[in-house]
C-alpha cells in the first residue's frame, strides 16, 4: 500500500533506474517515458538525517529516477515532496521492495531545478530528507 509524507533514511542507491519489471512482476508505472539522458549522483550524507542527491536529465517528456531503500533494506512506509520542483514534476512511490524518486522536467525546460523528498520508516519514527537538485538540458532543435 502506497501512502503520502515526507522522508529519508539510510540508503542502498543505484544510478539511472530502468523502471522496467524485476523478477517477473510487472511494474505497475512501466508505462512512464524515461528520459534519453539520466546520470544520477548520490545520494551523499549532507547533514543530520539530510542526504543529497543530483541527476542530469533531458526535458524530453522522460523521466530520471533515484532508487532508495530505508537503512532496514525495506521500502519506506511513506513519502512526500515539500517543497515541489519549479519546473517539472517529482513522483514517489514503493516497487518492489524499493522506494523510486523520479523527476520528470517540463518539456524544453533548460536550467536548474530542486526538490526535497521527506522519507519516513515508519509510525513515530524520525524523518528523513534527501535534497534533489535536477541540471536540466532541452533537447537541441534541428541539430544534425
């Protein structure tokens, strides 16, 4: 069950996710545009119960995604976005025993853009951030 907050706890990350079905079940968000360019870096230690991360991505309509478990190797229970990117859309959600951070830039967006994703383990537990911020580059126009 997939439910709403905010937070981060230790992570077991790998860079530029494919979201495609991993051992035999589909996933259900396979259906999403990956970008033609994500190179995620991190997430890093960045303060007290803060990591951060960065990704290069395309505003090509694709998407970028951070993969992250909780320090327990388990998904987190919930999540959120506070505050929100500026120039595209962040979404979360929990596959497969994993927790996927994606962006998605507006399309032809050229720039920089940032988020924070809070993580929570669970009831009464402490929360979690992990600082995003997205290098965008628009694709190029009539380039040959």
């Amino acid at each position: 069950m997939m439910t709403t907050g905010i937070l981060l706890a230790g992570c077991d990350n790998k860079s530029a996710v494919n979201l495609g079905g991993i051992g035999g079940t589909p996933n259900p968000y396979n259906y999403m545009k990956a970008s033609g360019q994500c190179q995620v870096t991190g997430p890093t230690a960045a303060g007290k119960d803060t990591r951060a991360a960065s990704m290069q991505v395309r505003s090509d309509d694709g998407y970028c995604a951070i993969e992250t478990r909780a320090s327990a190797g388990h998904p987190y229970a919930s999540f959120g976005v506070s505050p929100a990117p500026e120039h595209g859309k962040a979404f979360i959600y929990n596959y497969n025993d994993h927790t996927y951070v994606t962006y998605t830039p507006n399309t032809a967006y050229s720039g920089q853009d940032k988020f924070r994703v809070v993580l929570i383990t669970g009831e009464k537990q402490p929360r979690e951030y992990m600082d995003v911020t997205a290098n965008v580059t628009a694709p190029a126009v009539g380039a040959k």
